[in-house]
C-alpha cells in the first residue's frame, strides 16, 4: 500500500486490513499506517474507511507524549521505559518522529534502529515517521497512527517527538501525559527551553543522572522544582513531579511509570480523561479542517496560477504578505461560488 501507488484501495481490501489490525497482525499494523501516511488523493477514502472501522476498538490505552532537548537520551529512555512496561504485562506502541531529508522526504535518523532490545520483543511495536513540514514535533498523521495501534492492542502507546523547539507542543494535545526529559546542569536548559513547553509538562524527568552526573542531576532538579513555583500548573488536580533517571543504567525508570499510573488514576477521578480526550476529538477535527481546506487551496487551478506571482511580490515587499493572503483567498472564495 505504498503512497506511490496510484490506484485507490478497494472495499473488500479495507475490511481485510482492518481485521488483520484487529487481530493483532504486525504486517497488517504496519500497512494500515502506511495507507493512512499516504499523501495520494485516491488513498484518502479508504483511509478515512479505515479509521472509522477502528477508532470504536480504540481510545482505551495509556498515551505518554515524550519530548527532551537535542542529546537528552530520549530514545534510551524510551527503549528503557517500554521494557520496563512490557515486564510489567502491558504491549508497547512506540511512534518516533524523525527530522526528514530534505532530499529524500524520509526520516533520517531511525530510532527503530536505535531501540535493539525493544525492537526485538513481540509485545512492542515501533514505527519511526518522518515529520516532513508539519510542526510540534510529530507528524500530520501521529493521531490516525495512534488509534490504529490502540486497535491492535497495545494499551500504552508512547509519541516520542522530534525534539523541543518552539512548536513542540502538538504532542500534548494527543497523549494523556506529557515527560519532558532534560539534561542535568539547570542554568542553560532553563533559559533554552520555552515556557509554554515547561507549563505542558506533567512529569520532568533529569537524565543521565549516572556517574559524575549524579549530584548535578540532582542540583538541576532542585532548579527546576523551584523554578516550576512560578509557573501555573496544567492541571489543579495534579502536581508536576521532577524525579532524576539514568536510561543508560535503568534507575528510575520504574519510579516513572508509576507516575504514570498515578497520573492516569488521576484523570479517571477527576474526570479529566473524558474531557481531555473529547478535546482533543476536537482539535484534531478542526485541525484536518485547516490542513484540508489549505490544501484544496493550493490545488485550485487559478489560485495555483496566481501564486508564483503574489509570493514574487510578497517577499520582493511590493505588497503586504496579508495583502497576498487575502488575494488568494478572494479568488479561492469566488470560485468556490460559481
């Protein structure tokens, strides 16, 4: 079901994959994300098909977002952690978002690779994604990616996203809890990380806290607990924690995870879990909004004609670029009423 494929994909095929997902079947998962990755036109109708098969099989999982500054150790972490969960009888989705070649489109990294020992055992899934030109550190299609895994029965799905930057935030409006893995020595990392990122986090985790690193980690975490007193917290039924780990040496990572499960029980008492979920339905709807309408945009014969030239006059500063914004939607507008 390669998005080179220029045929659509029939019903009866659809049906099919949608039970192999259901079944559990790794191939099948594995399809089925490429189908809904798909950027050619004739693939949407059966990817929509698809999820809507599904989505009723899913919902029910633990989603973790994790997100750490460039060199922070967060593939580690994760390999670490899902091992961790996987011994303690749970399956494993992990979703990676890679930085894409700008010649090739493709990720570039490859954390599968990075992910040996996880990668090797049948109760986890990996699937690295290039992010392409979509910010907040995951990709266009990480929401449709993580339903179909929690339809294959994997019940903690991990979003493991590009890094932290200004954007790397849409993570967190697609997970249940959000790690923020920094580096110890708190001075620089905390004048390089962004406010919003800091007041998104439920849990802030110190790692490499091993070796020479140990009593820094711990005097970072200090920094931080302290500096999170000024910050207002994401939720007034939570408090964010800020624990030191070693992913390399495996300490602290079970102490994490029972985070996690504290922070889900949380959301269930609360009632946070059905509000949060049902916003973030919402989001992503208005999201598929903003990028459908974007694209049926750019594909309009006259707009696209007009184009070349209104971004010639925007970046040369012959006229506004709100003034060229508007010229294309003037004309998208009036052909959509004829």
């Amino acid at each position: 079901m390669s998005s080179q494929r220029s045929e659509g994909v029939g019903e009866q095929e659809t049906e099919a994959l949608a039970n192999g997902v259901l079944e559990g079947n790794r191939r099948a998962l594995a399809r089925a994300i490429t189908l809904i990755e798909s950027t050619h036109q004739d693939h949407r109708a059966a990817a929509s098909a698809l999820l809507e098969r599904l989505i009723p099989h899913a919902g029910n999982s633990i989603r973790l977002g994790i997100s750490g500054v460039p060199g922070v150790g967060k593939s580690t972490f994760v390999e670490a952690l899902g091992n961790h969960v996987i011994d303690a009888g749970h399956r494993v989705a992990v979703l990676t978002v890679d930085p894409s070649s700008a010649i090739s489109g493709g990720s570039i990294l490859g954390d599968k690779t990075r992910m040996e020992l996880l990668s090797r055992r049948s109760e986890a899934y990996i699937r690295p994604s290039p992010a392409g030109d979509t910010l907040g550190g995951v990709t266009r299609r990480s929401r449709e990616a993580l339903i179909l895994c929690e339809a294959a029965g994997f019940d903690v799905i991990i979003v493991e996203t590009v890094g932290v930057g200004q954007s790397e935030t849409k993570v967190a409006d697609m997970t249940d809890m959000f790690v923020l893995l920094l580096l110890p020595g708190g001075g620089d990392d905390l004048q390089g990380i962004k406010r919003g990122i800091m007041e998104l986090a439920d849990l802030i985790l110190i790692n490499k806290a091993d070796d020479d690193l140990l009593a820094l980690a711990g005097r970072t975490a200090a920094a931080y607990r302290s500096a999170l007193t000024l910050l207002h917290p994401r939720s007034a039924n939570w408090k964010v924690e800020v624990q030191t780990c070693s992913a390399r040496d495996g300490v602290g990572i079970a102490e994490a995870w029972e985070v996690a499960l504290r922070h889900r029980e949380m959301l269930d008492a609360s009632g946070q879990f059905t509000t949060r979920r049902a916003a973030q339905s919402r989001d992503w709807m208005w999201s598929e909004v903003s990028n459908n309408l974007v694209t049926a945009l750019q594909s309009d014969p006259q707009v696209r004609n007009q184009i070349p030239a209104l971004e010639a006059a925007a970046s040369e500063g012959r006229i506004p670029p709100t003034v060229a914004a508007r010229q294309l939607l003037e004309i998208f507008l009036k052909r959509r009423k004829q």
